[in-house]
C-alpha cells in the first residue's frame, strides 16, 4: 500500500500568504467570503475583532497584504478598499458587550496611544482591571496627525464604549515603582519613556527583562499600524503572564517566528484581471465590493478537495476526515454512525494522493480504518456482504476457470513442441466483463490467440471486495490461491482487462509482471468486424489515471477502427470515478447516483469505456455508452442496457461454458434446472438496486416451502417467508404460478429475527 505520510501534513487551512504579512493575522478567506456574499455585518465583525480600531485601520494601513497577492499577471487584490466597504456598510459598529465578570489581577498601561488602547481594551474586556496613565489630556496619540479628526475620534470612543478601564490623563509615570499592579504594559510612543527597558525586550512578545512588565508600539520603532497590532500580541502575553506568573509559548512563539505558510504561489492560477475602481472615487459601492472580492482566489489547498467527489458530498476535508475517523474508531464517538459511511464509501482511486502536493493518501487511511473497524466487528457487514458473497460465486467452480493456453503441448506447424507451464500471457478479464456480456470475454480471447497463441486464460475475481470490505484474512487466502495457480501456469505475464484488476495485481502479487490487454492489442490494429462510431468520448477510469500507455492504447484501437473521438474534461491524468467500486453502493446509493451523474454530464457524445464498470454504470443512468470490445468486435449498441445482477450471475456461467467449448474442447455438466420464477419488471428493478438476487428469492422459498416455516394468507393464498443468509434476513411474498413462483414482494434487512421452535401459522 501506498505510504500514508499523515493527515497532520495536509497544508489545507494553512494561513493565506497574504495574511502572514497582516500584523492582525486576519483571516482574509473570511473575511472575503462575508463580502462575496453581501454579509457586511459579519464581515464588519470578522474585521473589528482583528484589528480592534477598524475605520481608523481601514483608513491607515499600509497593504502589506498587496505584495504578497498571489494574482499574478494582474493587479493585487484592493484589501484596504474592501476593509473600508465593510466598515462603511456595518449597520451595526458597536462593540460586543460581553459583560464578563472582574477578575482580582490587576494590569496597568503606560501611554493611552492606539497601542496602549489596544492592550487596555483587550485586557479589560476579558474582565482584568485596567489603569491607563496617559501624559497628556486625550487618547489616540498620534492618529489625530493622520487622518480626520472627528473620525479617529469617533472610532475610538465607541470600541471603548463598553471598556471599564480608568484612565488617568495628565499622569506622566517616571518610575514602574510610582504603579501598583500586577503587570505593565509600555506604550509610551516614539522617543518615549523606555524605564531602561527596550534594550531587553523580546520584540516578538513584548516581555521584557523585567518580570511582568511588556513594553511594544512606535516606542520600539514599529510603525503606526503595526503599534496597533503590538498592543494586541503584548494583550495576549500580558494575560499569560497574570493567570500563571510565567511566560508561557508554544513552539512558533520559542523561536520568534512570524506566521508562515506552506501554500505556494503555483497552487494558484494566474490571472490578469484588473482591480475594481471606485465609482465615487472614495468608497466602494456594495456591489462593487463584492465584484472586487470575486477577484481574490481566497488561496487555500484544494488540491484533493477540488477533485474529491466523496469530500464534496460529504462536505469534509483531509482534517475533518481524520477526525471523525479517530472518533469512529473510539467506541461512542458521537458522530460514528455517519462516519461509518464515509469511511465505506471511498473506493481509494488514488486522486486525493495524486493531487495532493504532500503525498498524503486520504483513500489509504480510510481503507486502513475499515479493516480495523472489521477486526473489531465494528463495521456494518451488510455494506459488504453483497460483494464479497459475488466474490465467492466469481472465484467458485461453477464460474472460475483456470486454463493452459488451447493445444499446450501439442506439436505446431513450425515443428516445436511447447511443453504444459509455459505460457507466455495468461488472459485475466476479470469477473464483471463477462459478467456485463460473455462475448466481450470469447470475443477478446480470440483474438488475442490469433496473435499470441500461448496465451493461457484466468476466469476470476482479482480480489478487490475483500480488500473494499477490510477483510484482510480472506483476501490473503485469495491471493495466496492466485498466486498458485500463475505459479503453475509457469508465471506468465498477466494480461488485465480492467484497470481495477491491474492495480489490484500489481499491489498484491507484485512479483507478477501485469499489462493491459489494450496495451498488447493496440500494435495489432483493429479486427475486421469493427465499427466505426462517433462522435464519441473515451471515458477513462479513475484506476487508470497512472496508466497513459493503457489510455494510449484504448484511443490507438478506436482510431484505427474509425471512431471520431473527442476529450472529456476528466480524463487523462485527471481521471475521476464513475461511481462504481467499493462499498458505496450500498453505504451511501445517493453519493454513487450523484457522483455517475456528474461524470455522465461531461459530454452529449457517447462514452467508450474500457472498464465495462464504467460502461454498465451510464448504462444504468441513460445514458449512451459503449465498452470499447463492442466497437472492435462490432457488439452491441450504444443504447444496450446493463444486465441486472441475476442476469450477471447467469452470464458468468454461460460464459465458463462457452470457453470450455470453443477453446478446449469440452462440454460442461449442465447445471440443475433453477425453480422458475415470475417478478414483474419494476419490481425486478427495485431488486437489482437492492442487491437482491433471484437466487437468493428461490433459497427463501425453497426453504419456506421444505420447512414449513411461512404465514399463508387464507383468503388468497399468498406465502410470506424469511431466511437468513449471513447478515442479511431476506423476505418474500409469493404465490404458485404454473410449475414456479411469482414473486409479489421482497426485501432484506440486517435485523435478526428470534425464532421459536415451532412456528405457529394459519392453515388454508
């Protein structure tokens, strides 16, 4: 399995770059995101809790953020006019008044500039007395030099509106012994008082050497704005320092490092777009706000989230995953249930790793928690019970077959006699090719004995539902019976029909050497009965994504067979699921219905799909499609529809007959007539999507009518019956119809009915 490098290495969430530059840290996504939606009251609120004096920042800031845009090949995103736009169109610009009780510690601030109201403000918010000493008559400091009077003003006296500080104007402090508190925060301005300090300040924390006592703003040389964002840090410290009486930093702050990103600026699209203008020429227009928002990229990692179809519908990303992973694994966590789901769904296709610039397989992590979910028979059977029970019935006598290339060992006409065990190519179609149409199989294996003629043929499962249900212990005994019979076929070089197949080989009997069936018949040119088509899209399966000579080969055999061929969005290296595969099916049917959807929307061209999982599933949906055996074997239409699980079953036999007959020679036993039944075509269909077979309805009433052991309807007749089979309890309403059964209802549940020793029933 691919190495599983860690959910804690996903860069998703990672600070913006513009917003490692921001002295506030503000988190620009959200900020972007309220004012693309026209929310400029949250986006108000996004912006004041950051800056804490949002008209005068809005006002002053110098952009450090526009230097480190992105948008490359046009103009920088205009965040001080959006700031502006959302401070403008606030209805409301009163602070919050929390309210919070007083604690008994006590803080004092030297300087009542904007840095020391920023420190006072926060420290008093969260309930600490505060004593601002200021040597002049007002607070502000120097903001009244900058910018309007009467609105700094007004800024300032409404986010201290609330604030239960005490100021002390005219108070010039010439010693920290003239203050009784419990700490000191110094913000005396440029060329202010320093008390002896500033030569031993740490500059990333304000701490001085001086226990308790922080010292930040233009004093240390910082500009304006930045002053405002000391105040906010030496907040944070400062209240460190009153509730334990020692400094206390995580691992970033020990090293007095700035925020970095690990986001890179080629994550992201160039684009050329220009800067929106203000009409009035001072303030954005609502809508010319959010026209100007539109432009930022909001720079986050979408590498996996982008292309994930389970991560879209369960509206999760690589973090979130993992912890509801974590939660699901511990028993009680209180979002299992749904996460159960979303850990049975991925079919690990591999997309999240492949895009993910990190590496990290999301698919492996997943598949590693539902084998131990199955360990502790945690993880709901039923989800599963279906494919691995299709499993057995692939890898069983009646439909398995396991063959030397026809005429091993008989003489040839160049005269050389090729000896049982060495076959150069063993044909592996996998189990759902057939399954779809037997002649994609026969048809194949013809024409690969036509080129290749010590070409041996292995009917059967590659394993891949044990391995989707995290049953590790069956699928090890598969393999290991696989890996017997390619040894006793003399280790031939595996020749895979389906890209599932080949993966699946490849990862769990690596020491065979497998290539796509395309890959050797591409040189080969197409047969006689081709027929040519288009336009048409070659759909590519998402197992084929690491596979270009495969997808090569698949377009070289339509081309030459004439098809007018077109490119599907994803495709290539990019890809994506159909749908199909894994447990989705059954945990999650809405999930599998949406995402074949999608897929099937690409194009009103017919698909080619090489993976008859793929064909089968449009097929399902409407839409039109074809495996790319019925273009070069001239099969069946486009509008063909795909066989029902019974009638997959039924095919699966046909064909282990038919190969037995053409190629070697020999007629098989025929089978014991089935129990005719009747199920009308509806009901039929309801049945497919249930995956209930009509072999599991005749073991119903086979066992109903043997045993006794069903409620009859005195009026009509009519059966009903139950059977248990692994953990699903099948239901059946019948009734007699000539020398069978028609079937009049039936269902399955996991619930386990308890039964009695005699069941007590009406008599007709």
């Amino acid at each position: 399995m691919t190495r599983n490098i860690g959910i804690e290495d996903c860069i998703r969430g990672d600070m913006a770059p513009c917003g490692c530059v921001c002295p506030f840290g503000l988190d620009t996504r959200d900020f972007i995101e309220k004012i693309r939606r026209g929310s400029f009251d949250a986006a108000f609120k996004t912006y004041r809790n950051a800056v804490v004096f949002p008209d005068i920042v809005a006002r002053l800031c110098p952009e450090p953020c526009k230097g480190r845009c992105v948008l490359r090949g046009g103009e920088a995103v205009e965040m001080r006019a959006l700031e502006r736009a959302g401070v403008a169109y606030a209805r409301n610009r009163d602070p919050i008044n929390f309210n919070i009780p007083p604690k008994e510690k006590r803080a004092a601030v030297v300087g009542a500039g904007l840095s020391g109201l920023t420190c006072a403000l926060r420290l008093a918010g969260r309930g600490y007395r505060v004593t601002v000493y200021e040597k002049s008559g007002r607070a502000g400091g120097r903001v009244f030099e900058l910018m309007p009077e009467d609105a700094a003003r007004e800024d300032i006296e409404r986010q201290l509106k609330f604030t239960d500080a005490e100021f002390k104007f005219r108070t010039e402090i010439t010693s920290l012994d003239e203050i009784e508190a419990d700490g000191v925060y110094i913000a005396t301005g440029a060329g202010g008082m320093d008390f002896g300090l500033r030569g031993d300040t740490d500059l990333f924390t304000g701490e001085t050497s001086r226990p308790g006592v922080f010292l930040g703003g233009e004093l240390t040389g910082a500009g304006f704005i930045q002053a405002i964002a000391d105040g906010i840090h030496a907040a944070r410290y400062f209240e460190r320092w009153l509730m334990v009486g020692v400094m206390l930093r995580d691992t970033r702050e020990q090293a007095g490092e700035a925020p970095r990103t690990r986001l890179r600026d080629e994550f992201f699209p160039a684009s050329a777009a220009p800067a929106v203008r203000a009409a009035s020429g001072e303030v954005y227009s609502k809508d010319e706000a959010k026209a100007e928002a539109f432009r930022c990229l909001k720079c986050n990692c979408e590498a996996c989230t982008s292309r994930c179809d389970l991560m879209e519908f369960f509206r999760v990303e690589p973090k979130v995953i993992k912890e509801r992973v974590d939660s699901t694994l511990i028993k009680g966590g209180i979002i299992e249930g749904n996460s159960k789901r979303l850990i049975s769904a991925c079919n690990q296709c591999g997309g999240c790793r492949d895009a993910c610039p990190a590496g990290i397989d999301v698919g492996a992590l997943l598949l590693e928690s539902r084998r131990a979910l199955y360990r502790d028979n945690a993880l709901p059977t039923v989800w599963n019970e279906f494919w691995q029970r299709d499993m057995e019935f692939s890898n069983g006598g009646d439909a398995t077959l396991f063959r030397e290339a026809p005429g091993a060992g008989e003489n040839r006409e160049n005269g050389e006699d090729r000896r049982n065990g060495e076959n150069r190519y063993a044909f592996f179609p996998g189990c759902q090719l057939g399954a779809s149409d037997p002649r994609y199989v026969s048809e194949a294996y013809r024409w690969i004995l036509r080129h290749e003629p010590d070409t041996a043929l292995m009917l059967c499962c590659c394993g891949a539902p044990a391995v989707w249900g995290g049953r590790e212990r069956e699928h090890a005994a598969w393999i290991a019976a696989l890996r017997g019979k390619w040894m006793s076929m003399g280790k031939p070089v595996l020749l895979a029909a389906c890209s599932s197949c080949k993966r699946m080989l490849e990862e769990y009997l690596p020491e065979s050497t497998c290539r796509s069936v395309y890959e050797i018949m591409a040189p080969w040119g197409a047969p006689t009965a081709a027929a040519a088509i288009g336009p048409a899209a070659v759909f590519d399966p998402c197992s084929s994504r690491r596979e270009p000579r495969t997808q090569e080969s698949v377009r070289a055999l339509l081309r030459a067979s004439g098809a007018d061929l077109e490119e599907l969005p994803a495709s290539g290296e990019d890809a994506r699921c159909c749908g199909w595969g894994g447990n989705a099916a059954v945990a999650s049917p809405q999930y599998v219905e949406k995402v074949t959807q999608k897929r099937a929307a690409q194009s009103e061209a017919v698909y080619v799909a090489y993976c008859v999982n793929c064909r089968d599933s449009f097929a399902r949906m409407g839409k039109e499609s074809l495996h790319v055996f019925d273009v070069l074997f001239g099969l069946n239409g486009a509008n063909r529809p795909s066989p029902d699980i019974s009638r997959r079953r039924e095919n699966r036999l046909a064909l282990r007959a038919a190969l037995l007959r053409e190629f070697w020679g020999e007629e098989q036993e025929e089978a014991r007539n089935p129990v005719r039944l009747a199920v009308e075509p509806e009901l039929a269909r309801r049945l497919d999507a249930e995956l209930i077979l009509e072999d599991d309805l005749r073991e119903v009433i086979e066992h109903c009518e043997t045993s006794g052991r069903k409620l009859i309807d005195r009026q009509d007749g009519r059966s009903v019956g139950h059977l248990l089979k692994g953990a699903v309890t099948y239901w059946v309403e019948y009734e007699a119809c000539g020398d069978g059964w028609r079937v009049l209802n039936a269902y399955s549940h996991r619930l386990m009915v308890q039964e009695q020793d005699k069941l007590i029933h009406s008599a007709p």
